[in-house]
C-alpha cells in the first residue's frame, strides 16, 4: 500500500518562520555564522513566581487529565483577567483553555467555517491565519492595509471586503509582523462597519496587547461595541506577555455555543491541555505583573536602537512600532539592484536571501505577511546581536549595484 495523504493537506504550505527557523539551524549545522533576528518569542525567562507553581503543582500530585476545557480555576482566572485587563465579562463556561494561542484560533475556525466561507485577514498578518482558513477550507481575504494607512484596516477597505460569505474579521493589535494597534476611535470605525453586517464573527488575537511602547492600554472592540460581543471570540495567551512559549497555554472566551463546538473538538483531539502548564498559567493570571515594566522598556530600548540603525541604512526605512516585539522595515529601494555576482533583487524574498547569504544575517520577507517590499526584523533578542547584524547589513547593502 502506498502512503497517500488528504488533498486538503495540499491547500497548505510550512510557516515561513519555521521554514526560515529550519533552514538557519541547517546553515548553523554547516558551519555558518549567522545572526539571527526571527525569534518569535521573548529572550527572557519565565518570571520564577510561575515556575514555582510549576513545581508545586507537580509535588501536590496536579498530574492527572483536567477538564477538556482547562480547570475551573483557571478559566476563572481568565474570566477575572478579561473583566479586569479587558472590561469584558465572561462565565467560566464561556472559556476554554488550549495549546497555545495557535490552538485556539485553529480550533474556532474548525468548529465554525464552512467550505467556501471567506476569512478578511488585514494584511500584513501573522503567518498562520491564511493557512488556518485553507486547512479549514474556507477562503482567506488579504486585505492590503499599506503603511500610509498605518498597517490599519480602514472601514473602508473592512466595508468593501465583506461579502454574504464572510464569516470572520480576524483583528490582531499590537500586530505581528508591524507592531501596530489600533485606537479606540480606529476600533469604533470599524465596529459602525461591522454592525451592519450580522453575519460577520471578530476574532480577536491579543496575544502583545501588554508590549506597548506608548503606556497605553489596548483597547477591545467588544468593550468598544457591546453590541459586538455576542460575535465575537477573544483570544489570549501567556506566551508573549509572561514568556511561556514552551508552556504552550492559550485560550479563547466568547459565545458559549462557539466554546462549547471548540470543547467537543478538543475532547476527541488533544483533550486537555497540560496540567503542570494550567497551573504555571493560574499563577501568571493571578499574580500582579511588576516583571513587566522593565521587560517592556528594554524591548523599547531596543527598538529604538534598531529603528536608528535601519534608518540610517541607504534604501531602508522604518517607523517606530507602537507594540509588539517586530520591527517591518521597507525595502524597496533594495528592488532592482545587483548583487556583486549579478543576482538582481525582484523582490523582499530575494532581499532576505541576499541578506543570508552575503551578510549572514537571517529576517524574513514581508512577501510572507502578505505586503511587499518589507521584511520583518524580531527585537526580542540582546541589542549586540541587533547592532552586529545592522552592521553586517550596512556592509552587504555597500556592495550592491544598480
Ligand atoms: C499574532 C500571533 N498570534 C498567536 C501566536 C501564537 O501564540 P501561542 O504561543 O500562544 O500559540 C503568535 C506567535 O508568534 C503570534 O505572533
């Protein structure tokens, strides 16, 4: 018998982060020196308040299957944070817990789009959403939201993009690849859209809404529009904010018929999510955040540094992001220009290459995020390794000809 697999599978492509993660570990195992700026995730450990309750919970024997859901302490804690961070209020049975973030978007958009159904993903977006919907086989629509427009989605562009089949508006603020975020008035324009369209659900992603360089806090269109909340599902996580990558726990709070379709799925895939990981979550949930003011200001520290340097690079320019730990730097005046072997730059994804290959330095090409000519540098990495690879740029890009 020979080894077939789904043709939905064929609707798909690997995330370019990981693709790009799989191919610097390869160029390491080579021998290359190569300065990485992809990491997705915080360079700092998890604050040891959690950790210890890690500990404890593995001592006091929390090592068994919990509800599918996640324990009712900890959706309780979820539903507190959201009314308290977010101004949202939820039942328990209104959240279900889950293997990230990632899970939870994956898992709502499996128990609620049909063939066909259309997806408005404001680009440029973070990698994973357009392939969630093809898995799922719906349809995602890019919609283009050019850095004139802030990387925002106008009313606008969000009213010429719905259709009778769109399902979802998936909202990401702070954005990953850009760092921006929209304003309560950016939000209220958006919801005034929104409300003529019953049909439309909003996704929300807030999973940076606490890495902010402005000391604002993030608004939610839910609290915005109230209206709103009964088609709207909100999704969160400690990866980002508490540094837990690894610990792999997210969740979603919204519509109890939507959760409870997510829970039935979760029983009959991956049932629970780790116990130990609940447990570290509840502590992160529960204690107060005062590791967070120094985290964020040395991420700011750094995006200062990195927005300098790029600045200063011929054919390069950025804008300082408001959240988030990315910066999304144009580069079309790299477009059309030779290497020093003839190679001509058409596009960011050759730009990328060009900066792997001749300086060494690892980014990812906006073509990936759905806006060109950009690529995305992480800032969540020490400032030495940020100013090497600037100065490794600068010296590549010296070598270029038109
Ligand atoms: C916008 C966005 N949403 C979700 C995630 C995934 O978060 P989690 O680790 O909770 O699955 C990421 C990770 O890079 C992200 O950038």
């Amino acid at each position: 018998m020979s080894v077939q697999i789904a043709a939905r599978m064929g609707r798909i492509k690997p995330s370019p982060s990981s693709a790009a993660t799989d191919r610097l570990a390869q160029l390491r195992r080579e021998g290359r020196d190569i300065v990485s700026l992809l990491v997705g995730e915080p360079d700092f450990d998890t604050p040891a308040h959690i950790r210890r309750a890690a500990i404890e919970a593995i001592e006091q024997g929390q090592t068994r299957y919990t509800q599918t859901s996640g324990t009712l302490e900890l959706r309780q804690a979820v539903t507190e944070k959201l009314q308290r961070e977010n101004g949202l209020g939820y039942a328990p049975g209104q959240v279900i817990v889950t293997v990230g973030a990632k899970h939870a978007i994956f898992n709502a958009l499996a128990v609620t789009v049909e063939p066909g159904d259309e997806v408005i993903i404001p680009a440029p977006y973070w990698v994973s959403y357009p392939d969630m919907v093809l898995a799922c086989e719906g349809e995602p629509v890019r919609v283009a939201c050019p850095e004139a427009d802030g990387f925002l989605l106008t009313p606008a562009a969000l009213e010429a993009a719905i259709t009778p089949r769109t399902r979802w508006l998936v909202l990401n603020s702070p954005s990953n690849p850009t760092g921006a975020a929209y304003s309560t008035v950016q939000l209220r324009g958006l919801a005034d859209v929104l409300l003529r369209h019953p049909q439309v659900m909003v996704l929300t992603d807030d999973i940076y809404e606490h890495i902010r360089f402005d000391g604002e806090a993030t608004p939610h269109i839910a609290a915005i529009e109230p209206a709103l909340k009964d088609r709207t599902l909100v999704v969160n996580g400690v990866s980002k904010t508490y540094a837990m990558t690894g610990w792999r726990i997210g969740y979603a709070a919204g519509p109890a018929a939507i959760i409870a379709a997510m829970d039935m799925l979760q029983s009959q895939s991956t049932s629970c999510t780790t116990s130990v990981s609940q447990a570290a979550a509840l502590a992160a949930l529960r204690a107060p955040m005062d590791f967070l003011p120094d985290w964020v200001a040395t991420y700011r520290a750094r995006r200062d540094r990195a927005v300098a340097l790029m600045n200063a690079m011929p054919g390069l320019r950025c804008t300082a992001p408001v959240g988030a730990f990315y910066l999304f730097i144009h580069c079309g005046g790299l477009i059309g220009r030779r290497t020093a072997e003839g190679t001509l730059l058409h596009t960011d994804l050759d730009v990328a290459m060009f900066f792997l290959e001749s300086a060494g330095v690892a980014v990812i090409g906006g073509t990936s995020y759905g806006l060109s000519p950009y690529f995305r540098i992480s800032i969540a990495t020490g400032v030495e390794v940020i100013e090497e690879a600037c100065r490794r740029l600068a010296a590549a890009i010296a070598t270029l000809r038109d």
